[in-house]
C-alpha cells in the first residue's frame, strides 16, 4: 500500500501541472498579461515543442544513470525544485509593455517550466513498468496514480477561479496562486522519490545502442505506434477542450463562474468511473476500454458544442458532466498500456530495459498533441477575430464553438480508428511473458 499511494501521488503535481497550464495559461497570457491571442498561442506551442524535444533526451539519460537513489529519483528531485522556481517567475511577469516583451519573457519562463516537468515526469512514468510485470497489477498502479491525477486536476483547474477572487490584486493573486501550486508539485513528487524504492540495476542491465538507433528503433515498431498516435490524437482533443471550456462560458453563457460547476461534474464523473473502468477493462481489455470512453467522450462534447444559444447553461453542465465518464478512461488505460509495450520491446530485443525511451516517447506524444491543440486554440480565436475581455461578435463566438466541439471529435474519432488495430490483450500478453511461438 506503500508503494501504491506512493507512487499514485506522484501524479497529482503532474497533473497539477498539466491541468492548471492547459486551462489557464492561455487565458492568463490574454486576459491578464494583454499578449495578443496569436502571440499567446506560439508561445505555447514553442514552450511545448521543448519541453518535447527535451522528452527523448531525459528517457535516454534516466535509462542508463546509475546511483545509490536508483535511475529515476535523481532527475525527479532536480525537477521539484525547478518547478517551484519556475512557476513563480512565469506567473509573475508584469502586465504592460511590448508584445516583445511580454511574448519573450513568457516563452523563456515557460520553455523553463516545461524543463521542470520533464524532469519529473518523464523518470515517474518509467518507474511504472519496474514495479510489476502483471497485466492486471499494473492497471491497479495505474488506477492509484490516477485517482490522484484527478485530485490534482481538481485543484490545477477547479482551485483557481475561488482563490483568485480573495486577492484585491489579480496580478498579485495570479503569482502567489502559482507559487502555491508550484510548491504542491515539488512536495508530491518528492513524497514518491521516499515511498518508492527502485530496483537495483547494474552497469550490463543498462546497455543498449546508441541515442538515436535507439529512438529509430522505437519509432519503428507497429505496435508501439498504434498506442501512440491515438494517445497523441486524444491529447490533443482534450488539450483543446480544457483551454476553451472558460471561454466558452464567459463568452457563449456570459457567465464565468459555471465554468467550475461544469469542471466538478467532469472531473467529479472521471475520479468515480475509474473503479469501474478498472473492473470492466479486466473483461474486454483496456485497448476496448478506451476506445468506448474516447466515443462517449466525442458525443459528449459534440452536444455541449450546440448547446450554446440552444440550450440552458445547466444543460450543457450536465452533458459535460456525462461526458466526465468517457474521460475517465484516459486518465487510466494509456497508462496501463504503455507498460505493457516495455515488456513487448523487451521480449523482442534480448531482455534490454527501456523503460526511460518508451516514456518519454510516450510523454513526447501527449506534449506535441497538447502544443497542437494550445496552439491551434490561440490562431483559431485569432482567425475568428476573438477580442480579449471584450463583447464578441457572432463570428468569434462561432470560433470558440468549433474549438469545444468539431475539432476535438476529429481528433477522437481518428485516435479510435488507429487503436481499434492494437493487438495486445491479456491473453497475448500472458503468451508473450510465457515466451510462446503463437505470440511472438
């Protein structure tokens, strides 16, 4: 029990993390600071774009350290204290000046946080296959991991808007909030590098090729990328939701404060289907599992998309809400799969261990498919001539509709069609361990 909460709590700073910058950055780079929505947008994808470039090299280097604290521990507490510092000095840039200014100065502190968060994540998510081999144990792990990631998500995004509202100064609010929740996330992550012991590792247990053999290699197997892409496309889509749903009840209901009823029903609804989600993937599988979340998911947001001006806004709460039960099982299933992939790679490739390439890969794929959506946010707000803080017109209110709806769907329904194609399931997997012909 240790070794589950200790591990599962690792994920609510990160998640944390993620939520708070996926609902919040772009409105506080816009309506705070004053950066145009285009401005606002790059800066988030470039700030994404590192903190991917950064994922390969932190996997390769964690996969192949060697210490008395293990692989991963060493990078996990560099990375809490850097989140710290880092999210201080993003959340406090002075509002005013140049767009130059203000676009340099958050791009630099934001490519900084995003180093901070590869630091930690990358090393958590490879400790996940080092601590059970089981097909089903792992998904308990990840279900542990994953209660917390929704409690983090629960103050990233749910928090925010009621303590704000305590600080007379928003720009004052905005960076001691940050702080706050920089010091959350450096304490969670540190609570797993003590509850956690690694196993130990020798000097031959780490060898493998070179960087990039190694990436290529990775790159090239069919089964990984099947896993991939849907994870990369359904990140994406959700990145793309969470950054507009404040928009959209600011702008669409004109009233801002339902955007955190609507995100208690969607989180409340995720946090209390995982159990479920966990029993019914031990019948028809996780790939099974995901994809009938992902679909409950699409028809959700496509509802609450048309919604606005035809239905009430308590209407479109409860369909969010609803919708809150298809995303549950993204919070769990990725994560239960990707180990299983480690194993794949290591049967095939003479029992090498790497645990550190594939999560990053893996974390890679989530941080290029949430740049795309931050970013595609910001030009599609810009394209449909969004104006801060400001009465929208008819066709910027149709801009904010499509980022909450059409695209998203896109996104999912072409992430179910690639994972319809992944092909292990319990019984493969148990073949593949066994060392049978049938499944290798």
């Amino acid at each position: 029990m240790k070794t589950r909460l200790g591990f599962g709590i690792g994920d609510l700073g990160g998640n944390l993390y993620f939520t708070f910058i996926g609902f919040y950055l772009l409105y506080f780079l816009t309506d705070v600071l004053g950066l145009s929505a285009a401005l606002a947008g790059t800066t988030l994808m470039i700030g994404k774009i590192w903190d991917a470039v950064t994922d390969p090299v932190t996997g390769f280097a964690s996969d192949r350290t060697i210490t008395p604290l293990g692989r991963r521990r060493p990078y996990i507490i560099a990375g809490s204290v850097l989140s710290l510092i880092s999210m201080y000095l993003l959340f406090s840039i002075d509002a005013g000046g140049s767009q130059t200014r203000l676009f340099v100065l958050a791009t630099v502190y934001f490519c900084l946080l995003s180093t901070a968060y590869t630091l930690v994540n990358i090393p958590y998510a490879a400790l996940l296959p080092e601590l059970s081999r089981s097909y089903d144990d792992r998904t308990l792990l990840t279900a542990y991991r994953m209660s917390f990631a929704v409690l983090g998500t629960f103050v990233g995004a749910g928090a925010v808007m009621p303590l704000l509202g305590l600080f007379p100064d928003p720009e004052r609010g905005w960076a001691i909030l940050a702080s706050a929740l920089g010091a959350v996330m450096a304490a969670t992550a540190l609570i797993t590098v003590w509850a956690v012991r690694e196993p130990a590792h020798s000097r031959e247990d780490v060898k493998g090729r070179g960087f990039f053999k190694t990436y290529v290699e990775a790159l090239g197997m069919k089964v990984f990328l099947q896993a991939l892409i849907p994870w990369t496309l359904f990140i994406a889509g959700t990145s793309m939701i969470q950054g507009a749903l404040v928009y959209y009840f600011k702008y669409i209901f004109g009233n801002e404060g339902l955007f955190q009823l609507a995100l208690v029903g969607l989180l409340t609804a995720s946090l209390l289907f995982i159990p479920l989600w966990v029993r019914i993937s031990g019948r028809i599988g996780k790939k099974n599992c995901y994809n009938i979340g992902m679909l409950i998911m699409t028809a959700g947001v496509l509802l609450f998309s048309y919604s606005g001006g035809n239905w009430s806004s308590m209407t479109a709460v409860i369909i969010i809400t609803i919708a809150g039960i298809g995303l549950s099982t993204h919070y769990v299933m990725p994560h239960a799969i990707l180990p299983d992939i480690v194993e794949y790679d290591s049967v095939h490739h003479g029992g090498i261990r790497r645990e550190g390439v594939f999560s990053s890969l893996w974390t890679f794929g989530s941080k290029i498919g949430q740049a795309l959506a931050l970013a595609l946010n910001g030009w599609i707000l810009s394209l449909f001539d969004y104006v801060p803080d400001a009465v929208q017109s008819s066709r910027s209110i149709m801009g904010i509709k499509l980022v909450c709806g059409p695209f998203p769907a896109l996104f999912y329904i072409t992430g179910v069609l690639i994972l319809m194609s992944f092909p292990i399931s319990r019984e493969y997997y148990d073949r593949m361990i066994k060392g049978e012909a049938g499944a290798l």
